[in-house]
C-alpha cells in the first residue's frame, strides 16, 4: 500500500448514532438508580443525579460543584436549589438526559425560569420559540412583560407588534380590563398601536374603568390622557352620552373633550391623526 494513499495517513470516521446510544444508556442509568453520586434537594425533597451530567448541561451547577465539591468520606452530595418546582426541576432533568420536554402554557413561566436560573440556554431557547407561538391577544400584554423581565428580545418584539396590531382585540381581553393605570398608559402610549379610530381607543379605556368603576372613576382624567380627544368624532361622543352614564361623567370631568364638530379647514389631517397617533401633543392640559 502507498505509503500517499488516505488509509496509510489515516481518517477520521463518525458515528451518526454514537451521542443517541450515549444518552439512552444514562437515561437507563438515571432510571435504575446507578451511578448517582448526589441528590437534588427542592422543598424537602430529593431527586438522585449524576453530577458529572448536571455539570455538563449546567454551568449553574458547575459553579456550585467548584465551589463547594464533594467530599470523599462517603457521604451523599446534596445540592440545595431554592425556588424551583419539585415537578419543574424533575421534567427539567429529564430534558438534559433525552433532549425532550413537554411544554404547556401551564409550565412555561416555571420552566422559563428554571432554565434562566440553571443558565441552560438551549433550553431556554426552546421555551421562547414556544411563547412565540402562543402569542394571542387574550395573552399577549403578559407575554410581553414576562419577556422584557427575562431579557427575551425577540418574544417581547413579537409580543408587542402583536398588540399594536391587534389592539382592538386586546382591549376586549380580561388581560387588558385587569391593567394598573400605569400599565394601561403604557400600552395606549405604543408607537405604532394601530386603531384606525381614535373612538377605538376611547372605547377602551371606557371599558377599563367600567371594570371596576368604584376604584377607577377617580383616575378619569389621569387614563383618559392617553386618547388623542382631537381625534374623536363629536357626533360618536354625543350619541356615547346618551346611553353610557360613564361617558357623560368622563365628558364633564375632562373639559376638553370635543363635543362640536371642528372648524372648516381644522380637520383637514383627523383622518391621518386617527392613524398616525402623535403623543405628548394632544393631552397638555391634562399632563
């Protein structure tokens, strides 16, 4: 044989299934109790590991391991976690042993947040791709604050393109009527919030209030800052007052809310304005 041909130098070969037979072989393991070196302590509870696995999968744990490492008398290893789900940390375990996790809109926040504290990024990269696709306007608002709490970017994106474009869907959502007044502020001052129709958004807050008129009434003209009043159609707002109560006392408590139709030559650009919603210019006397 040449001693130029590939065999004499050698090759590298690769085993598609090598890292597959790997893992079957410690979920196995896992199962059946051997080679468990330390114990997961949540709540009282204790749940057998392999700390080179969890090392291996956690820099978190890896942390800890180096820290404070097991001790050589023979005693079992206890690595204490606090504020984890018992259920939560044994599906995450799982996770690192198989690859797999079941994922609901019942567990993603404790998952999330499991996965955040364990600094397991695939994981945590999976749950957003997960959000993602639950986004919907009954839950969007809260997906977007979950989000921003995380540092989850493109969620939080995502989370909030959907509330401006479907914010006529969102203000009719137990999410939005449950809103502080700050938050509700927050959300009626987005940038591109698109309502076609500035009454769209008086509308809502009308609802908001309603929701709970007792605490809420004394916050009118505060929640009402947020509504380009310019905007509103007169004749809507007079027909509004003859059926809501609530209206009539928003009208009389907010002075400048237009009740004649503008001026010949003043509302050349409402049907923009309704669209293109500019803040901090059409709400000064109440600010």
């Amino acid at each position: 044989m040449s001693s130029g041909s590939p065999a004499a130098s050698g090759s590298v070969v690769s085993d598609p299934q090598h890292s597959a037979r790997l893992l079957r072989a410690l979920r196995s393991f896992r199962r059946e109790g051997l080679f468990c070196d330390a114990h997961l302590v949540l709540d009282g509870e204790e749940i057998p590991v392999q700390t080179n696995i969890l090392a291996a999968a956690s820099p978190y744990i890896r942390t800890k391991l180096n820290y404070n490492p097991p001790k050589d008398d023979g005693s079992t290893y206890k690595i204490e976690l606090k504020g984890i789900p018992v259920d939560t940390m044994k599906e995450i375990v799982d996770y690192i042993f198989s690859g797999q996790i079941r994922l609901s809109e019942d567990t993603i926040q404790d998952v999330l947040q499991t996965a955040d504290l364990l600094l397991l990024t695939d994981l945590k990269a999976l749950c957003c791709e997960f959000l993602e696709g639950c986004i919907a306007a009954e839950n969007c608002i809260g997906i977007r604050d979950f989000a921003l709490l995380y540092r989850l970017h493109h969620v939080h994106y995502l989370a909030s393109e959907y509330l401006e474009t479907h914010f006529r869907d969102v203000s009719n959502t137990e999410e939005f009527l449950e809103l502080s007044l700050q938050k509700l502020k927050e959300v009626l001052s987005l940038e591109k919030l698109n309502v076609g129709n500035e009454r769209h958004v008086f509308d809502a807050v009308v609802r908001w209030i309603s929701h709970d008129p007792d605490l809420r009434k004394v916050h009118m003209k505060d929640a009402m800052s947020a509504v380009w009043v310019s905007g509103l159609d007169s004749a809507y707002l007079r027909e509004q007052m003859m059926r809501e109560p609530l209206v009539r006392e928003i009208v009389r408590e907010c002075s400048n809310i237009p009740l004649t139709p503008p001026q010949q030559g003043g509302g050349g650009n409402a049907g923009f304005f309704q669209t293109q919603r500019i803040f901090g210019v059409y709400c000064d006397g109440w600010r």
